[in-house]
C-alpha cells in the first residue's frame, strides 16, 4: 500500500474525446509527475507539478495536460484521444529529491 | 537525456533458483530505484538505491554509480517474484524525473 490513490482504475474512450485521469498523492508529498506506459514497454515521463505549477515536461504534445491542487492531489487531462494513447497511465508522488511511490495505475483504452 | 538499459530481458528460472538482474544507466545519477511490477500494473518500490547495497529478505541491491550500474539479486526464488523489474534513474542535476530501462521479465516456475 503506497498511499497514492487514481481512479478511475479502467476506462473506455473514443477517439476524439477527452479525458480526465485523478491521482491522490500519499500524505506529505509535495511533488506529483504522471508516467504513461504502453504495452510491454517501460514507463515514459508526462509532466511533473511541484507546488502547483508544471516544473518538468516530458516529449508528449499540448494536447496532454494537468492540475496539481493545493492538497496535492492531480489531473492529468487528455483531449481529443487517438488509439495511441491507449496505455497504462501511472501517477507517482515524492517529497522532493526522495524516492516516488505509485497509485495502481489508470488503464485507458481508446477505440 | 540519459540512457537505461536492463539484462536480461527475459529469464524463466525454476522455483528455489537464485537471479541476478542488471541495470546499465549512461551518466551520473540522482536517484535510483528498483521496482516490481504486479500482474495488474502497480510498481511495487523494492529498493531506493543511488548508492551502495542494501538487502530486504530474499532481494538485495547494488550500486556502483562510479561505474554506472546496479544489480538486483533475488535469491531462493518464489513463483510470487514473478513479473517486470523495473530500474528507473534521476539524473543527477537534471529535471526531476525517472528513467525507466525496458525492464526484465522473470518468470518463476514451480
């Protein structure tokens, strides 16, 4: 148990459509970054927020984008969906320069 | 940006066999982890290791950042230990983010 928490834990989108992937970071954490993970391979870095703001991008379009509240909880958002994105969506939290511990994991597939 | 390479890719060991697990990373680091990935996609934090070695029951790490690498050794395997292993770096002095190798696929046979 790593006490961070996503949901929804499946999801079912068509192409063109938006999304929004949640992420409750575990207590005292003050950073939260989103990995996506597509089949067979290894996580690939999204975004990172620290205190609210985005700090760290990864090489993913504007298209992918996200919240970071003041309770540390976070958003990634997905708009207009293609079947490439079909993937495990992975949030991890930290405090900073500490190890990450990750939630179960979002699985998105679109068609 | 730096590079992660795991070896082997793939290992089927029977039950009770004892394994070794590489992680090659390409430049100084930050951060290191070693990960366990689950049947249903959670990573399961095994070891926070940028340095040194450090042993939980049957796993136990090794870094040797000097030389760029660190190895995972399971031993007494369990059909449990089955599945992707993970190593992800930080690069040190770099943006906050991990690295994730391809991974190492073990599969424990009873």
């Amino acid at each position: 148990e790593t006490g961070v928490t996503q949901s929804p834990t499946h999801l079912i989108k068509t192409r063109g459509q938006q999304v929004t992937l949640r992420c409750s970071s575990q207590s005292g954490h003050n950073t939260v970054s989103w990995y996506q993970q597509a089949l067979g391979q290894g996580p690939q870095f999204i975004f990172q927020y620290y205190r609210e703001e985005e700090n760290g991008r990864g090489n993913f379009p504007p298209r992918f984008s996200g919240l970071q509240f003041p309770n540390y909880s976070s958003e990634l958002n997905v708009n207009a969906l293609e079947l490439d994105d079909s993937a495990l969506y992975l949030c991890a939290s930290r405090r900073t320069n500490t190890e990450a511990f990750f939630g179960q994991g979002t699985r998105l597939t679109v068609v | 940006g730096i590079q992660v390479e795991q070896s082997p890719p793939d290992l089927i060991l029977q039950e009770g066999a004892n394994s070794t697990l590489r992680c090659n990373f390409s430049d100084s680091v930050n951060n290191l982890q070693w990960f366990h990935q689950n049947p249903w996609g959670q990573l399961i934090n095994l070891f926070y290791i940028p340095s040194g070695t450090k042993q939980n029951g049957r796993l136990s790490a090794t870094t040797v950042a000097t030389e760029r690498y660190s190895l995972l050794y399971i031993s007494s395997s369990q059909t449990t230990d089955s599945g992707v292993y993970f190593c992800a770096v930080e690069e040190y002095q770099g943006a906050q983010k991990l690295v994730f190798g391809q991974g190492t696929r073990l599969t424990i046979n009873p």
